[in-house]
C-alpha cells in the first residue's frame, strides 16, 4: 500500500516576501524565457547571459530601483509612496537588455502579457515549447487574466492560492514518475472571488492530482465543490458558539436527508 508521504497546506498567503516573485518566477518559466531571449542575435553580440535579463541581479535590470520599476518615498507619518523609476520609467530593465528583441517582443513586453497571451505568442514557435508547458497549469487553474510580471503581493488570496496549486501540478507533470510521491493536499476555499466558469476549471486541476495518486481535503462552502466530493464532512449547525458540531460526515448525496444541515437545504 503506497503511504501519503507529506502534506502540503495550500493557503492565501502571498507567494513570497519579495517584492519580484510572480507567477512566471513561481512556475520556473521566466527562467525559460530569459535563456530564449538570450539566445537571440543581439545579445550574443552583446554578450548577455540569461542573468541579463533576471531583475533579482545586477547585470542588466535598472540599478536605480534594482528592477523594481518603482522606487519608494518614505514618509514619516503617512505610508510610504511607490512611484514610477524616472530611469527605466516602471520598465525594470536597463535600455540595451530592452533593444533585444524576441518577435519584436522586448522582455518588459512580455511580462506585460497575460498568461493566456502568452501561451498563444509562445505557442507559435515549436521552440518554445517548455514555456508554453510551465505557463499552461496557470490557466489551467482559471488565472489565465493574471500578467506574467505581476508582484506576486498584488494578487489576491484564491489568486496566490492557485498559483501555488499551479505549481505543484507542473510539478507532478515533470517529475519521474520513480520518484513521484503521495502528498495531502489541504485547501482553504480555494474558489474565493472565483467566477463559477473558473471554479469548473478548479475542480478538473482537483481531478488532476487525483488521477496522480494524491488525496485533497478542502475547506469550502461552494456547493459545486460540495457536490464533487467523495466525502463531506459538514460542521454547525450554526456559526459561532451555536457550531462546532458535527452535523454529518458522508458521501454528498446523502446530505440532503440530514435535517439539521443547513446546507442539505441548498444541495
């Protein structure tokens, strides 16, 4: 019998500290991008690494706002400002790493894009097939609207959720499968500020792990999520002091002969 092996809490938290993460960093596929761009004539000439175009190193990002493309105004008793670098104007990179150009694309223009953008610019070139890849669970998961460069503290908690949940299925899609392992994955309403197109695309990114060996457990109150579950375990009857209790637990067809469960009601 194969054991879970670990578990992983899914929560709404940012993706990272840093200011730089995104969902191209958070996916690996900005490093993809930054090799094919690279590649390209112009930086060979000008001899440009990939490290060129990483805005975490000094190289080729703009040292003003150190590939922020914003600099910060401290303030002594009101928040500080953000405003646009008046060096690379918000554009992050130093002006020779922005000639070079992949299909008359600068790098700024690209992590200007959506993700779903994207995927249809990138998947013109058979090349570019790795990227198209790493990027393909995000819209898998319903963010396709996100833009690859977007600071991972602006997106909201389902939004940073379901990158994370768009990692671990690129993950599980480029692991061997001799070293893939059982994991637990616990989710916090996952379908929070989701429209109920996108949360049809989060069950089938559900039924993807599963189909993988893996186990989810998921706190939610969406009814569609309710109803795809194998087992519901429905905690109340009330909020508050009046909860708590266990009011069934169970396969989801047969909540709705529980009298005392409110969301029997609405099932």
């Amino acid at each position: 019998m194969q054991l879970i092996k670990h578990v992983e809490f899914i929560d709404q938290n940012p993706l990272s500290k840093s200011s730089r993460s995104n969902p191209a960093t958070y996916l690996k596929a900005y490093d993809e991008i930054r090799k094919l761009f690279s590649e390209q004539q112009l930086s060979k000439q000008l001899g440009f690494t990939a490290a060129h175009f990483s805005f975490n190193t000094p190289g080729g990002r703009c040292e003003e706002c150190q590939g922020e493309g914003t600099i910060t105004i401290e303030m002594q008793f009101m928040a500080d400002l953000k405003l646009e670098c008046p060096h690379c104007h918000g554009k992050r990179f130093k002006q020779d790493v922005l000639d070079v150009l992949y299909r008359k694309k600068s790098i700024y223009e690209i992590l200007e894009m959506t993700v779903n953008q994207a995927i249809e610019f990138f998947s013109e070139d058979l090349s570019c097939k790795k990227i198209v890849n790493r990027l393909r669970p995000l819209q898998d998961v319903g963010i396709g609207y996100v833009k690859l460069g977007q600071a991972g503290s602006t997106l909201s908690g389902g939004e940073s959720q379901r990158v994370k949940l768009a990692y671990f299925l690129s993950v599980n899609d480029t692991a061997p499968k001799s070293k893939a392992q059982k994991v637990l994955f616990i989710f916090d309403e996952p379908t929070t500020g989701l429209h109920f197109y996108d949360v049809e695309k989060l069950l089938k990114s559900f039924d993807a792990l599963l189909a993988k060996g893996h186990s989810i457990v998921v706190v939610e109150h969406n009814l569609d999520v309710i109803r795809a579950a194998d087992w519901v375990i429905d905690l109340g009857p009330e909020a508050g002091d009046a909860g708590g209790g266990l009011v069934y637990a169970g396969p989801p067809e047969k909540l709705k002969d529980c009298k005392d469960s409110h969301t029997a009601e609405y099932l």
